[in-house]
C-alpha cells in the first residue's frame, strides 16, 4: 500500500463583480482554518493551501463561492450581488436589517470614519448626515463639539443627543474615544427609532460601535503613524496699528472737547495734544506731544506690539501613533487597539494628549451560550489657557482689547526695557502704580495674557475605564435571554495654577484650585428576545428590563500663599475654601417592542417603554413613552417590480412621544439647603432656591414621512424625509420677584416645535476598470416654533420668546445709521400716544435709552445645514472630500462691536474699518465720529448683526495604496501612504471669526479652529 501526501500548492487569481470590476478587499478562506488573505485593489490574490482544500471567496453585498483548491489556475472567480443579504445596521438594543427599519437612522460606516481627518469621532458626523448640526468650540483640541439633531427640542434642559457606545449610555468624553477604534456610527432620528431609549432620547441618539475581529481569520495587525501641522482655518478681524491708533484717539479726543464740552476746533485739537498721553498713561513716541494741534504724529514709535504675533501659534503640531491586533478561531474573535495623540491649539501653551486602548472579545461557550467583554481605558491631558468669555487672562479677549500701542514688556518712564535680577526683560502687567508714564495701563490693568500662558497653568487630566460584559442564552431555537452589564468610571482633575508674583493673585501671593470629579456608572440591562416565523409572517419581540445608577463625586479646594513654584494645595498658606458633594441619579426602566414582517415587504414595529426617575417627585416620577411605525417596501410590489429603472423604493411612517430629564441636575423638586454659611462655631444653612414639586418630565412628540430609493441599477440613492417635533412642558428658570429672595423657579413654562425637510442622495456617477468616482450631497431645512408659553413673552438676553416665534429669533434695537449732519448714531422708536398706545410709525432718536427693541426678522438658526463628499478611486489612489455649509443663520458680533467702539474708553483696540467715520457734516458713512467719553454708538444692535453664511472644505484625504506583488518582498498584507487636510478652506460671508459660532448667536472671544495638514502611512501585517 502506497500512501501519498498531500501537497502545498499556490492558488492565485483574480476576484470581480458582476460587471468584471475588481473586488479589493474581498476575502479568500480556507475553510475550516484561519488561513486567508485578501485582495489588492486590483482584485488579485494568492494563498497556499493543501491541495483539494476548500475556498471561500466572499465580500460584503456578494453571495459567497467555493471551489476545490487545484494546480489548475489562476482562478476568475466572479462574485454576483446576493439580494438576499441585507445591510445590518446597529440600532436600539440591537441590530436590523437596514430594509426592515420603519424609522429614520444614518449610517456613518467604518470606511467614511476612517478617510476623514477627524481625531474626535463627532467631527466625522459633521457633514456627512442630514439633520444634524455639529458646531465646533473653537482652537482648543480635545473639546467635544455641540451637537443637535432635528433642531433643539429645550431651553434648560439638556438639548444633547443622548450617547450609546457599544449598547450602553456613555457618560465619558467623547474625545475619549479613538476615532480609528470605531467600526459604525448610527444617528438615531426619530421616535421610532429611539423609542426604546424613552426618557433620555428626546433630542435623539447616537450609538457609536467599536470594532471587534472577525471569526475563522487569521490574527492582522495594523500600524499608523500621522504628523501634521495647523494654523488657523480663518483669519481674525484685522486691527489698528500704533500710528493709526493714535492719531485715532486724538481724533477722538478732540471731537469730544469740540462736540461733547463746546470748545472751538483750535482749542480741542490743542487739548487732546497736550493731554493725549495722559489719557492712554502709556507713550511709545517718547516726546510729550506725539500729536500736533493738526492730528499729524510728530514722532517714532519706540514700539508696536503685535498681540497676535505674540499668543497665536503660527504653527501647531499634531501627530497619532495607532496598533491594532484582530483575528479570530472558529469560535473566538478578538481585537485589540491603542492610540497616541498629541496635538496643539491656536493659543501658545494649548494642547490635548490622549492615550487610548480597547480590548473587545467575544466567544461562543457551547451551541446555545456566547459571551463577550468590552473593555476601554482612556487617559487624556489638556492644558487650556484662557481663549474664551470675559476673564482678563483670556488670550483672544486680550488681542481685541488692548492695541498695539501697549508694550509686551515692562518700560520705565523713558520707554526703556525694564529687566530682572537675571537680566531678562519684565513683562508689562500695567499696573507700575508709581510710575506716571508707562505705569498703569488704562484697560485690563494688573494683567499680562502673554504672561499669563506662560507663568499660569490650566489642567484638565481625565481617566475613563469601562468593562461591559454580556452573556447570551438560546433558550429555544426562537428565543434567547442576554443579560448585559456595564461598570463606567470618570474621573475628572483639573488643576488651574495662578503665579505668585505676576497677575491676578499676585497680591494673595498666588493661588491654587483644584477639582477632583468622581463618576461612576452602572447599567443592567437584561433582554429576552423571541422571534418566528409563519409562512410570509415574520415576528420578533423584545421584553427588556433596565437598571441604571449614576453617581457623581465631587470635591474642590482653593488655597492662596504660595512660594515660587509651588503648584500644590499643601504649598498654601491661607486655605480658602474647601467643598464637595455626592450626588446620585436612578432609573429603572421596562421596556418591549414588538415587530412585524409580512413577505420581506411591509414592516410594522410598536415599542413601548416606562421609565421612573430619581430626579422627580412620587406624584412625577413615571413616565410613558412609545412608538409606532410602519414601512412599505414598493418595490416588490408587482405593480413596481416591472419598472426597470427602480431598484428599492420604500416608503415609511412613524410617531412616538418621548421624554428628557436630562442637565436639570440631580433633584430639581426637592427643597435643598446649602452647608457652609457658619457663624462661628454654629454651623449654618440657607435655602438654595425655590421649587416646584411638581415638576415633570419634557415629552416630545415626533412624527416622521419618509422615503428610501435606489434607481437606475444603483446609480443613484437617497432619502427624503418630512419630521415634526413637539416639545412640552419645557423646563426653565422662570424668573420671579426678587424680594422673595431668589431670582427664578425651575418649573415647567410651554412648548416648541421643530420641524424640516432632509434631503440625502449619494451617486456611483462612473465605475470603469481603473477609476471609479462616487458622490454624495445631503441638506435639511430646519424650523423652530415656540407653540406654547404660560405667560405672554420671556425676554432672554437678545431673544424675546413669544408664541409664533423662534428661541433663536433676534429681538434688538434697530440701528437707523449715522446722521450726516452731526455724525451720531441714531435707532428707531415707536411713536407714541399720550395714552401710551404705538401708533405703528417709527421715528429716529439719538438716546439709545429711549430705542424700541423689535424682532429683526433674522435668526441664529440657519435655515439650511448640510455636506458634500466624493469618493474617487484611480488605480491605486483614492481621494476622499468631505464639504459641509451653512445657510441663513445670523450672528450678532460683540467682537466686532467693540472694536468699532470708536474710543469711547482709552486704551482699547480699535478695526481699520473706523476709517470710515464721520469727520464733517454731511458725510454719508455707517460709522459715527470719534467720541473719547462714554456713548452708546457700539451697544446693541443691528448695526453689528451679520448674516453668517459658510461653506468649508472639512476633510480631504489622497492615499496610495501599494501593489501586492510589491509587498510581498517585504511581506507586507497592505501599505498605504495618504496625505490629510482638515478645514482646509473656509468662504464665508462674514470675515473675521470662525462662523462656527454657539447657537445662540453671539461671539464669545473665542479661538478660531485650526486648518491641519498632515502625512501619514498604514501598514497592515
């Protein structure tokens, strides 16, 4: 008896579509193993094999093919479309199929993630779904962006889409979570589709799903490494130099003796020569009248301090280092991750680095138990330097306040460098009390923002673990029980170090606050789910028990008294103060949802969830939240099926009413005191605010038309979609007198709706043998309504919120321009009668006291948000663009506003635009004359309101994939280089900010986003 063994043998050929395209990327298995590869992008594989194993070829959207493993290739194996696989996408507690969903979902997919810039995985939903609106905070990386989906749904409460990552709500950053260690994204939109997240899914929900391996493949291991630089993606307002600064203020100073105090035009000129330098305190000219009685400087300046030059960044770096270990048995997969990222802001000083792993795996036990576990563990560290709102030490503020006119270094009365013992030059913190000249700055005085970047520091460190496990029982070939568990922990540091010698805590000899937050999550969710079959009928419910406990731990302290460089509490001499508090949330939820399927064509689905909160009274605290919906796939219908040209055609409805309990804190009806209001050794309390105990839930109520389609044999694809949501019972602090000792009542005041069209269309325009283009476009028309108030108007801030109209509607007094005949600036107000009743004629006034504030017809909402994205292949390149705009919004510039204040106080920065002022009567310009005493010219109005209008080019990606039979030297199963651009291009219709400003409307001298350009490679092992 002979015996004859089996031989290795090579198996190569090539794998195309049914249209003779290559596949790259398909998979090629030996079955029974985890023996398998890939294919280039040519399509070509080649695996070694015992000789008469069996193949599998396979690739996502493609029936499978097998076929014995000979020396008789190479192989041509051509896949064909499998019109009975259907995309899975990740939804509520589990996943669909993407034809039976009856609600409206998008989805963002591994590849769209991956060939976007993007460090945070928020920044790859701007843009690329319809409805949705990202606004970005500004230069500071590492902060999480706002985010709206349908509008916004609160005023109090937290208008936020509520976050699931892999199954579970996410009380951690999102900028935790590495944006190369997702697998999908999926954006919840309606009741339908969010129902089953009842209380917290009001303003809707995204559930981000991490990546895990496959089954049955062998262990790959991936490597990236990017490096980029960036500066910012727009330009600031421009500024005054020292010369026109201070022939500026001259101006001003003598218009003011002429204008304001009757002097004659010689005897004002020579006044604000003679006292020019008096008022600014500083003199970078060095002679005592830098301006003649004509306005003309009769000097050089010793100096001309370019703020900008001095905090920005003109070149931030960035780079990512990521690894990754996937694979699987024929009953394990597993994957691995961890990602590295530095980078820096706009402000020198700012940065963000982040240390992020993930271990997912998950094993089948036996035939009817699986199992798997989820762990994350998350480290990140932020130095922020003040680049927002009003403080002095704040970097933007500090550039649009004080002009250039103003040293960055300490000078004696000579203008001449003032040095330390070391003989390095003092900064200039202007408050030189002894010293007439260059001694104490009229603005922001006893304060550097260059210094303060340096000498202080802003620390933001956050820890985050997560381990969430499941276990899942088959009962019955119909039904199986999972039981799901989630332990979450935060931890927040921060720590904010002020000098001891420079700035603001210079006279308590420096101080030091510290914030330790503690939040620690964990959520139970047990889920029985059955599902049958009878004939054409198709049935699947879910019964779902939910437990989750939150618990937020917090301390402070502050202390001041510190020697030089001692940045810890225990270094502090005086303690000032010391606080904490535990505080706790509940909810415990039952849920079901029932499905229906007749002959894969009409869909039904009605959930139901009840939901009681810790956060509301007994009488308060349960809350019933549904859906229903329903969905026709027309397409096999017979009276479709024989229109060529329609491939899918679905159309769908649904309702539900939902609730929001969440950012109204932690018990909002319950009386509270506050500790710490001692005498003496008697401990005292005071009453916190008033309440209302019967404070409820916000309930929306949303109603979604919708419609689905593929045409013209897959060419073209998209979605429409009519949704309407009713917000009720709104949560607010409604003001009250204040002699009852507080100022408002948290309790629930009316209603607003939200309403809107979204558009998505996506083309495979040209698929030939080397190229391949594919486009996309979505856009949504948003509204806001507000339908219901307990009382006839609410006036916030510039909004006054009436019934009819927008929370986001501007309500300011209406500039009426620069009489030409004096140069004031002018308003309208209505004309009265003695009775006080308008007559509807407005009229002009020059006292801004007495100037009607109307509705200016103008809104902080865009009417229009959306994107553009292209996808080109050519041969071995690819070129990825992501484009997204917004239209119709408004934004009302208090940057831009004080910096034409035209002098009404010294020391402050002024815009070239005040070039255009008033000088002599009968000038027609938009800018009043110089005034250097207090005005009105620059307060509130439309004067500054700006129509905020952009298009920006938000990612570009060009990669190189390398050929195989290249790679194979170096044994290398995939090596791409790419270039990456972010916010390479910003057109907008108001110059000088980032238009992607807060959604209330108003500029908040904030930094600007950063355009980041970057090299990076892949290597795939």
């Amino acid at each position: 008896m002979v015996i004859l063994a089996q031989q290795n043998i090579d198996v190569s050929g090539i794998i195309t579509d049914e249209l003779g395209m290559p596949l790259p990327g398909a998979t090629v298995i030996e079955v029974g193993t985890v023996n398998g590869v890939s294919t280039d992008f040519d399509g070509n594989f080649s695996i070694e094999v015992l000789e008469g194993a069996t193949l599998e070829f396979s690739y996502v959207g493609y029936a499978p093919q097998t076929i014995l493993a000979t020396t008789q290739g190479p192989f041509n194996i051509s896949l064909q479309p499998d019109n009975t696989l259907e995309e899975v996408v990740v939804v509520a507690y589990g996943t669909q199929s993407k034809q039976s969903i009856v609600g409206s979902v998008a989805v963002i997919s591994e590849s769209d993630i991956q060939s976007q810039p993007a460090t945070t995985i928020t920044q790859a939903i701007q843009g690329s779904v319809p409805g949705i609106n990202v606004i970005n905070t500004g230069g500071v990386p590492g902060t999480n962006p706002t985010i709206r989906i349908r509008g916004i749904g609160s005023i109090n409460a937290s208008a936020a889409p509520l976050i699931i990552v892999d199954g579970a709500p996410f009380n951690g950053d999102l900028n935790s979570i590495a944006q190369e260690q997702v697998a999908s994204i999926s954006v919840l939109k309606d009741a339908s589709s969010t129902a089953l997240y009842g209380s917290r899914a009001a303003n809707g929900v995204i559930i981000v799903n991490t990546k895990s391996g496959k089954k049955s493949t062998p262990t790959e291991i991936s490597l990236s490494t990017v490096y980029g630089s960036s500066s910012m993606a727009t330009p600031m307002h421009d500024l005054l130099g020292v010369d026109d600064y201070t022939r500026y203020y001259w101006e001003a100073y003598s218009n003011n003796e002429q204008y304001e105090n009757n002097l004659s035009p010689a005897a004002a000129a020579a006044a604000a020569s003679s006292n020019l330098v008096s008022a600014l305190a500083y003199n970078p000219y060095g002679v005592p009248n830098p301006v003649d009685n004509q306005g003309n400087l009769t000097a050089d300046a010793a100096w001309s301090t370019d703020w900008k030059d001095v905090m920005l960044n003109t070149t931030a770096y960035k780079k990512q280092h990521g690894l990754s270990v996937s694979g699987g048995s024929e009953k394990t997969n597993f994957y691995f991750g961890s990602n590295y990222l530095r980078e820096q802001g706009q402000i020198k000083s700012t940065y963000f680095e982040r240390f992020a792993t993930r271990l997912n795996i998950n094993t089948t036990v036996n035939d009817f138990i699986s199992s798997g576990l989820n762990m994350s563990y998350t480290t990140s560290k932020q130095n922020t330097p003040n680049q927002s709102g009003t403080s002095f030490s704040n970097s933007i503020q500090w550039i649009y306040t004080i002009p250039s006119y103003y040293p960055l270094y300490k000078r004696d009365a000579q203008g001449m460098i003032t040095n330390d013992g070391n003989g390095n030059p003092l900064f200039d913190y202007g408050n030189n009390n002894g010293q007439i000249v260059n001694g104490v700055r009229p603005a922001l005085s006893n304060e550097n923002a260059y210094g303060a970047i340096l000498n202080n520091e802003i620390l933001k460190n956050r820890t985050y673990v997560s381990m969430n496990g499941f276990i899942k029982i088959d009962l019955l070939p119909q039904l199986n029980f999972k039981s799901n568990i989630l332990y979450e922990r935060f931890i927040f540091d921060g720590s904010k170090y002020t000098h001891n010698e420079f700035g603001a805590a210079a006279s308590v000899n420096g101080r030091v606050s510290q914030d330790r937050d503690f939040t620690t999550t964990l959520n139970a969710i047990q889920t029985l789910n059955y599902s049958n079959s009878f004939g054409a009928h198709r049935f699947k419910v879910d019964a779902i028990f939910e437990s989750y406990n939150r618990e937020n731990n917090l301390f402070d302290a502050q202390g001041t008294g510190f020697l030089p460089n001692v940045r810890v509490l225990n270094g502090s001499t005086i303690p000032e103060g010391v606080g904490g508090a535990i505080n706790q949330e509940r909810l415990m939820s039952a849920i079901t949802r029932v499905s229906y399927d007749h002959d894969n064509t009409y869909f039904a689905e009605l959930s139901f969830r009840r939901d009681g909160s810790s956060k509301f009274s007994n009488d308060t605290r349960w809350g019933n939240f549904y859906s229903l919906g329903g969905s026709w796939i027309l397409s096999n219908a017979s009276f479709v099926e024989t229109t060529d040209w329609i491939d899918y055609l679905k159309l769908k409805l649904s309702y539900g009413e939902l609730g929001n309990n969440r950012g109204i804190g932690f018990f909002p009806y319950l009386q509270v005191f506050d500790t710490g209001y001692n005498q003496l050794d008697n401990t005292g309390v005071i009453s916190s605010e008033f309440v209302d105990p019967n404070l409820t839930w916000e309930k929306t109520a949303l109603l979604n038309i919708g419609t689905e389609f593929t045409f013209f044999e897959g060419k073209l694809e998209g979605s429409i979609e009519y949704y309407n949501r009713e917000s009720i019972d709104l949560i607010y602090n409604k003001p009250v007198a204040l002699s009852t000792g507080n100022e408002s009542i948290k309790t629930n005041v009316g209603a607003v709706k939200n309403y809107g069209l979204e558009f998505s269309f996506n083309s495979l325009v040209l698929k030939k043998e080397n190229l391949l283009v594919d486009l996309g476009l979505n856009f949504s028309f948003d509204r806001n309504e507000i339908s219901d108030l307990t009382q006839e108007e609410f006036i916030e801030g510039d909004k006054k919120w009436m019934v009819g109209k927008s929370l986001y509607d501007f309500f300011i007094r209406a500039s009426a321009g620069v009489d030409p005949s004096d140069g004031y600036q002018m308003w309208y107000k209505d004309v009265t009668t003695n009775e006080g009743e308008k007559t509807g004629e407005r009229i002009t006034t020059k006292e801004y006291s007495e100037a009607t504030r109307y509705y200016a017809g103008k809104s902080s909402l865009p009417k229009m948000v959306g994107g553009f994205n292209a996808n080109v292949v050519y041969k071995n390149f690819d070129l990825n663009a992501l484009i997204n705009f917004s239209f119709g919004g408004y934004v009302y510039d208090s940057v831009y506003a004080g910096l034409m204040s035209g002098f009404s106080a010294p020391g402050r920065a002024g815009h070239p635009d005040l070039s255009r002022r008033w000088q002599a009567p009968g000038d027609e310009t938009d800018v009043p004359l110089f005034l250097s005493s207090q005005n009105d010219f620059n307060a509130s109005s439309t004067r500054f309101l700006f129509k905020n209008d952009y298009i920006r080019l938000r990612g570009l990606n060009i990669g190189y994939n390398f050929k195989e039979n290249w790679m194979e030297k170096y044994q290398l199963k995939g090596l791409r280089v790419f270039f990456q651009g972010d916010n390479i291009f910003t057109l907008q219709s108001h110059k000088g900010i980032d238009p992607e400003q807060a959604i209330s409307g108003r500029t908040n001298y904030r930094s600007h986003q950063m355009k980041t350009f970057s090299l990076g490679i892949n290597i795939q092992l």
